[in-house]
C-alpha cells in the first residue's frame, strides 16, 4: 500500500523531486537565478524553503498544494480561463473572484453570454470604446511613463503590441487563412520561443514608436471590426483547421471561437492595463 501520507517521509516522488532540483541549481546557478523552459521542478516537495519574492510567471501550476506556509501577502492574477478554481483553507473562493472581477467589468458577463454573430459585433463595439477610453487615459502620461513596467507587468504598450499579435493569429491566420499576416511589433507571450518569433517575422526586441504602435493597432481593430461586421451564422459556425504560430500545434476550430479568443484577450488585457496605470498615474 502507498504511503497516505507522503510528507511524513521521503518517498520516491519527493527523491526525484530533490534531484530535479539539484540539477537545476547546478545548471543554473544560485537558487535565486531565472529558471526558463524546465520542468525539473514537476512533481518536487519544497519543505522549509524561502520562497519569498519569487515570481511564477508562465507557469504550470497545476494541483499546486500549499500547506502550513507563511503567505502574509500572495498575489495571484492570470487571465479568466487560467484560474478555474481557488481554494483557500479549503474553501472555494472561485465564485467569489469571479463576481468581484465582474462587478468591476461588466462587459465579462456579456461576453461569456456572447453566442450569436450579433453578440460578437455589439462586443466588439463595447471593447473598442473601453479602449478608446484606456488609451485617451494612458496619453496622459508621458511616452517614457507609457512604456514602463509595474511588478515586471507588460507596459501598457507592450500590452497594445500583444493585441496586435492576438488579432494577427485569430483573425487574419485561423479566420481568414493568411499565411504570414503577423507585423514585426506584433509581441507573443512570454513563454513563445524567441527563434520561432523570428520565424515569423516578429521581433520581440522591437522598440517602435507610440505612433506606430498606434497605427498598427488601429489597422488590426479594423481588422476585427470587418470580421465581425460580415459575421454570418455559418462564417460563425465554419471549422477551420491550422498551426495558429509556430510550435502551437495544429488546431480546428470554429471561426467563432477564434474570434472569441480576441474579445477575451482585449477585455482581459485591459484590465491588466487598467491595474498598472492606476499605480503610474499615483506616483
């Protein structure tokens, strides 16, 4: 019979565990060194180990069980669909989360009632007001200020390139079939390989003007705004089947989807955006 309870002793898992993480250290230096593209720490049993400060970013946190830890102010955030459940000393918090967050945006509620061709158009219209307004907010502050990090976060145009990006692979790769319709300032995610950017002809390094930015991302929301303007119910229901980037994997399917993926991203993002301008605009 398995041991029911694991850490009253060093079972197997947690050996492996201890060895995967010794071989990490000696790979990659100092325990307080950025650990990138491992799972060397999959399945490892951290016991009396100072975590604090340490950002998880990208990660697969997957049945992470904390217990009998000091976590005197954890942040967690990540986008809707990330988080499907969130117990605190075993108690669901899950709901809770979610009617706070929708309370404070309402256009989430709409959108995940969103189910018809009309749905989508009056979302977007919604997304492209509620940007308007984030953008005419960030032009207040200066360039430098709309380009600055807070926690490490996307800058707030860091965040429009990423929708660039999104729009790219939503609409003109799966939508509409475009085989490269991917702009250089367009920024993946971060755990996107840099090399398979560069495949496709996006620089992550790109530093490029308020100005550009702007005009790139005014000519994907267009982008957006005719997709979902000559939506009809079978466009919507039409199945496509392709590599949306680079090392994603072939995927199928509806165009609806697809386009669902964009109005989540916008309203998702903007919330981000909306956090850390809160704390740019009060320093």
């Amino acid at each position: 019979m398995p041991d029911e309870h694991p850490s009253r002793s060093r079972t197997a898992c947690d050996l492996i565990g201890l060895d995967r993480i010794v071989g990490a250290v000696r790979e990659y230096g100092e325990m307080t060194a950025r650990f990138e593209h491992t799972d060397a720490f999959r399945g490892a049993v951290f016991q009396s180990v100072d975590l604090s400060e340490a950002v998880f970013r990208d990660c697969d946190l997957s049945r992470v069980r904390i217990t009998g830890s000091a976590i005197p102010a954890l942040r967690v955030s990540g986008h809707a669909g990330e988080i499907d459940r969130l117990m605190v000393n075993d108690v669901d918090v899950t709901d809770f989360v979610r009617d706070e967050l929708d309370r404070r945006s309402p256009e989430r509620v709409a959108l995940r009632a969103a189910r018809t061709p009309d749905d989508f158009r009056s979302m977007w219209e919604v997304q492209e007001r509620l940007w308007e307004d984030a953008i005419a907010r960030a032009e207040r502050l200066p360039e430098a200020t709309r380009n600055e990090r807070v926690d490490d976060e996307w800058s707030f145009a860091e965040t429009l390139r990423h929708l660039i990006f999104a729009t790219d692979i939503w609409v003109g790769r799966m939508a509409r079939g475009e085989a490269r319709p991917f702009h250089r300032i367009g920024l993946p995610t971060g755990d996107y390989p840099t090399d398979a950017a560069r495949e496709i002809g996006v620089d992550r390094d790109a530093q490029p003007s308020w100005d550009e930015i702007l005009e790139v991302r005014a000519g994907r929301a267009t982008m957006m705004r005719d997709a979902v303007a000559e939506l009809t119910q079978a466009e919507f229901e039409r199945v496509v089947t392709a590599e949306p980037a680079p090392t994603w994997g072939v995927k199928t399917l509806p165009v609806g989807r697809c386009l669902r993926v964009v109005l989540n991203e916008h309203c998702e993002h903007r919330r981000f955006a909306l956090r850390d301008l809160a704390v740019l605009e009060s320093r």
